[in-house]
C-alpha cells in the first residue's frame, strides 16, 4: 500500500500536467484602433441643407480622426442604412454596419428654423445594438462647429473615459498687423479673432483655469507687464508692473493665484502671485535666472527653467520648499517646460547644434522622448487640457506657425492660417 | 511516551528499509517537475521575445500539425503538365523552332509569361494584309494588361495584401514549432488565438492600467459555434473587458470545425506586447 502511495506521489503530477488544458495568451489586441461609422447628418424636417451636413461631418471627421483612436469606415462603403433618418436603436439595421466592420455607429440629424439650429447627434454601440450615448444641440447656425466640437468630446469621453478636448480654444501671438498681438482660435484653427490692440509686443499668453481669463505680458508701457483680459468682455486689467521683467505667468490649476517671473529684485525670479496680483512670496530663486514656470497638476509642484548650474535646465521643486532637484541632464539648451494634465510627463524643448526640438520626459526623469525631428525649431510646446495632444510653436524659413501633434509625436498638422506669423499658444481647458 | 511505542512495535515510517533514499528521490523529482512546469529554466530575455507569428487564417487548422511554423507559406503545388509536354517535342519534332523564336522574339518582356498568344493565330495575324494594324492591337492589349497587372499589384499594396509576402516565413514548412505530427497546417489553438487577436481592437487610450489582464473561458460546439463564454477573472478595467467580449461575439461562429464537441479554451488577454513598444 504504501509502495502504492509513493508512485503514485511520483505519477500523480505527470498525470496532473497531461490532462490539464493549454491556455491561450494574447498580449495586444489586433487593432489599436476602434472601428468606427460616421454617417453624413440627414435633415429632420424641413428643407435641406448640405453644407450644414457637410460641416458637421467635416468638423467630426477631422476630430475624431486626429485623435488616433478611430479607424473611420470609408463612406463609400455604407449601404442603405447610412440614408435612414431613424435615432433610436430598433430604427438601425445593425447588421449592416457589424457586415461593415463597423463597432461604434455616429447618426445624427439637422434641422433649421430662421436662424436656429437643431441637431440631433448619436453614437450606437454595433456589437450590443443599443445607444450608447446622445445629445440634442439648440443654437444658432453659427454654432454648428462648437456643437460638432462638443459632440466630438462625448464620443472619446464615452469611449475612453475622458472627455475630448476639441470644445476649447488656443490663444497665440502674432505678428499679422506688423505687431506681435494676441488672437485666438478653435481647437482646429477655425474662428479666428484679435484680442488685443496694443500696437506693441504681446507675450506669454496663459488661460485662467476657468478659461473666462487670459493672462499675457505686454510692453503697452514700454515695460514687459502682465496683464489679465476678460474674453467676454475684452475688460483688461494690469496684473503687475513692477520693475523690470513681469513674463511666462502660467495660472495654478486650482484658481489659486499664478505663477510669474519678475525682477524688480534685480535677478529674475520665480513669485507666487495671488488672483489680484499681490505677492504671495517667491517659489523658486537662485543666483542664476528662474524662468518659465509650469504647475503640476495639483498645485504641489512647480517646474521651471534655471541656468543655476549652468546651462538652462529644467529644474522641479515643491511649492514652499524653494529646493529644487534638476530634471533634465541632457543637451546644453532645454527650455519653455509645459506640466501634462495627466501630470506624468513634462514637455519641453531642448536646442541642438542651433535648432530645438519638442521633447517630453517623466517627471522622475526618466524615458526621455524627442517627438519632433527637424525641419526648423520647434518650441513653446503647451498640452491640450486632456493630456492627448500637444500644440508648440514651428519655425520653418523665418516663418512661425502654430503646429499641433498628438503626445507621441504623430499626426502633427499646422492650425495657425496659411502664411501667417504664430507662436507662443496656450490651450485653454473646457470652453 | 507515544514515541517509545513507534519504536516498541516496529513499525516507524523510519525503519522502512531505504525509506529515506526513496523519500529523497521523490522529493527531489517533485522539485524537479516543478522548476520545469513553473519554466524557472527559461531565461528571462528569451521568454519577453516571444515570437510573433502571422497566422495565415486562410489556412485552415490541422488536428496533427507537423513541425514548422504557423505563418509558413504553403508549399504551391507543381504543375505537372508543364515539364512532359516539354520533353517529348523538344526531342522528336524539329519544327520546335519555330515556336520558340516567336515566343523569344516578342518585344515586351513580362507579357511573354502572362498574355500567351497561340503562335498560329499570332502567324496568320502577321501575315494578314492589315499586319501592322493588328500589331498595334496586339501592342495595345500587351500594354493594357501589363497596366492591369501593375494595377492589382498596387490595390494589394495598398490593402495591406503585401504583408502577407513580408511576414510569411518562405522557406519553413507550414506547421507548429514543437509539433511532431504529419499535416501541413496550424494547430487549432494557435488559429483560435489568431482569429480571436483579428476581431479584439482597442486603444491604448481606452485603457487606464496597461497591467490590465482578463481571462476568459469559451466553448465551441462541434460546428464551430460559440454556445458559451465566460470571464473568469476580470481586469476590473470595464472598458479592456468590453473589448474583449466584443472580441469573442464579433465573430460566434468559427471558420473550422474543433476537433472535439464543447471545444473549451482558456484565453487570458493582456497588453504586455504593445508595452515592449
């Protein structure tokens, strides 16, 4: 018996390991792009309008497609269900679309009355035949882009979880007038207008978290001060004028007060600055030149740019503690640092052999990546308010333009208007 | 006082003639077994580069899949009607020549293959009275297919067709890597893991923790079709799961029969691939 036991103590795991059964492992999906449908909006009532249809489609096209997460179905495929007016599920022929290949289905539909717009706007889920979100849009019909933008947002806040970040607006500066002033834009380059009128150098541009503010320096005075500008109102205020340099204020997160560097004190420097523009101490100084703040996400940290050991680096320090530990050790130039929403990666720009390029690097220093090779400077990266995309200032034969690109480095396209100056852009969070 | 008694009554464990060499070996094979089963003998670099391969689904599984590999072109088989044609006129008929200058003669080389003109008709064409109407005909349909030719290269180009030639391995055998059996083919597992990696797409984006991992269980009828599916341990990422249920009912009835009614697999999905990019 107990011969018996002990081969079978032998036997029993060889036995165990033949009758189990071999999983399957697999370690990335086929596509890392969703499949999706995007019909042309019909008209619900009424007279139709094509270059409405038109515009919606183009406006959700370029966004959704510029966010690297879709794989648009091409129209041409689309069968009779593409011209179906129906919105609620039992209405779409599923089928069709799974035939397509298709996962996520976008129906909508328009109708115009005077000078107001209606749109109706789904997003289906193929697979599970059901919606999965929609919305109803009422304005006007100059709002049909910022409605197609809002539509965008829902349909990657659906899908991945954080809303979109095409609802917003970029401020920059340029030099259309023969003066460097300050404009803004949509997310996409559309909608285009002047903010300010100074007749001088405009720079730095920033957006309060609250996006009803922008904060920029202007020599309007002959000095480099800061002013704040209410977008809805155009009301400027001076922020402050102190003595020599008041540049590069970027807004806290939380709304609480902003960072700028000044140097009233001689040496320029990193202050806190409340919402009034009352100093609220200093957050990063040294014998060198503090310049270029960024704020982590969370208000806890600052990152700026330091020739304090040198060369201009990027430096991090927490707020209160005046210490500050360097972030980047390669290359002599690195500058205009720019914190991720996400708060896991600062953007920069470093300069080699004469020209910069856009870099990004974790915030322990860690996986350094160039994402812009050649073809001019690229610098002045700032993060769309979702962390998926970056926008940076490109100099190719003298001429600055505003170029966007996602946070790998692909896709990048130019926003500013053909043959205008640009530079320096801000994004500013939801709009 | 108990132990005494052992001893007393002669029936300890430890007076069993060479108990404790039997016992030794035993543990020591369990130890073995298990360094083998737990794969501590493999290296660490050579287990993070798995080989990809690009299972050709076109090709069906095969129950006993030889030793090769699943992405391996299969072996086109020779046409027999080319080479004893050949022989026997090149030795007995001496008007051979004939059909040979014309053939060679042709001015537009990569036609000669493909368009294959009968020489008679091309004989009585040449002699015709509208001769040099005809050769610019013939000139005309050389031209046309050679533009079709290019034409259905570039469409398999640009639908990714073309992949297929960079991927497959040209000069192995279709098979398995480690299997020993004697068909030309891929197990059943590996084109189930091809099929299921087809159909699963999702965005490094949808994702908020790249570790996420699920693994599910599906059973497949002896037709092929899905008749259950569950997730054992879910990622607790609702949108990684999503994708992968999506995967798995994208596609509920399988191109191949199992070799076996309620075909059962244990499928664990992951990203761990798209994080060595």
């Amino acid at each position: 018996m107990k011969r018996f036991l002990f081969y079978l103590s032998i036997i029993l795991p060889f036995l165990m390991t033949v009758g189990a059964r071999a999983d399957i492992e697999i370690s990335a999906p086929g596509q890392q792009t969703i499949p999706l449908a995007l019909t042309r909006f019909l008209p619900q009532a009424g007279t139709s309008h094509p270059e409405i249809a038109r515009e919606i489609e183009a406006v959700l096209t370029n966004d959704l497609d510029f966010s690297g997460i879709f794989n648009l179905v091409d129209p041409a495929a689309f069968l009779s269900d593409a011209q179906k007016v129906g919105l609620l599920s039992i209405d779409v022929d599923f089928e069709q679309w799974r035939m397509l290949g298709a996962e996520s289905l976008i129906k909508g539909t328009y109708a115009v009355r005077g000078d107001e717009l209606v749109v109706e706007a789904r997003l289906f889920d193929v697979q599970r035949r059901r919606l999965s979100t929609g919305r109803r849009y009422v304005g006007k019909v100059k709002d049909l882009r910022r409605m197609a933008h809002k539509f965008a947002d829902l349909v990657l806040q659906e899908l991945t979880g954080i809303p979109g970040p095409f609802n917003t607006k970029i401020a920059y500066i340029s030099m259309r007038t023969g003066k460097r002033e300050l404009y803004l834009m949509d997310s996409d380059g559309f909608s285009d207008q002047r903010l300010t009128d100074h007749r001088s150098i405009v720079l730095n541009p920033d957006f309060t978290p609250d996006a009803k503010q922008i904060v920029y320096t202007s020599y309007k005075s002959g000095n480099p001060d800061l002013y704040r500008q209410e977008l809805s109102s155009g009301k400027e205020t001076i922020l402050s004028a102190r003595k020599g340099l008041n540049v590069t204020a970027r807004n806290n997160p939380g709304g609480d007060g902003l960072a700028v560097s000044l140097s009233f004190e001689g040496n320029p420097e990193i202050y806190r600055l409340s919402n009034s523009g009352k100093l609220n101490g200093k957050l990063a100084s040294s014998w060198g030149i503090d310049i270029n703040p960024t704020w982590s996400p969370d208000g806890k940290q600052i990152a700026f740019v330091s020739d304090r050991q040198g060369n201009p680096n990027v430096f991090i320090s927490d707020v209160g503690s005046n210490e500050a530990e360097r972030l980047t050790h390669n290359g002599k130039y690195n500058a205009t640092p720019a914190w991720s929403p996400r708060g896991d990666r600062i953007a920069f720009s470093r300069m080699i052999d004469g020209v910069f390029d856009i870099y990004t690097i974790r915030v322990d220093g860690s996986d350094e990546r160039r994402l812009t090779f050649g073809g001019g400077n690229s610098e002045h990266p700032a993060w769309s308010p979702d962390g998926r995309f970056l926008v940076y200032t490109s100099e190719w034969n003298g001429r600055k333009s505003i170029q966007v690109m996602r946070a790998d480095g692909t896709g990048i396209h130019r926003l500013s208007p053909v043959g205008v100056d640009a530079q320096q852009p801000a994004w500013s969070l939801r709009w | 006082m108990s132990g005494n008694r052992y001893i007393r009554r002669g029936t300890s464990p430890m007076r069993e003639p060479k108990f404790g060499r039997m016992l030794l070996i035993s543990l020591g094979l369990h130890l073995l077994l298990f360094i083998i089963f737990s794969g501590a003998l493999v290296f660490n670099s050579e287990r993070d580069q798995r080989p990809v391969y690009y299972v050709d689904l076109t090709q069906m599984p095969v129950a006993n899949p030889q030793a090769g590999r699943p992405d391996a072109r299969p072996k086109a088989t020779k046409k027999p009607v080319t080479k004893p044609e050949k022989k026997p006129t090149v030795k007995r008929v001496p008007v051979k020549p004939v059909v040979k200058p014309t053939v060679k003669q042709a001015p537009v080389k990569p036609d000669v293959k493909t368009s294959q003109p009968q020489p008679e008709s091309v004989k009585r064409q040449v002699n015709d009275a509208n001769n040099s109407a005809l050769q610019k005909k013939l000139a005309a349909m050389q031209r046309e297919q050679v533009r079709e030719e290019l034409k259905q290269k570039l469409a398999a180009l640009a639908s990714g067709d073309s992949r297929e030639e960079d991927t497959l391995a040209p000069d192995v055998p279709l098979g398995e890597p480690d299997a020993q059996g004697d068909e030309a083919g891929s197990s059943y597992q590996t084109y189930l893991k091809a099929f299921v990696t087809a159909n699963w797409s999702l965005s490094l984006s949808q994702v908020r923790n790249v570790d996420a991992e699920t693994k599910v269980r599906v059973v497949y009828s002896r037709s092929g079709q899905l008749v259950n599916f569950e997730v054992l341990t879910s990622s607790g990422e609702s949108r990684f799961d999503d994708s992968i249920k999506k995967a798995i009912l994208k596609e509920m009835q399988l191109p191949f029969e199992p070799p076996q009614d309620n075909w059962t697999q244990d499928i664990t999905f992951n990203l761990k691939d798209l994080l060595d990019q």
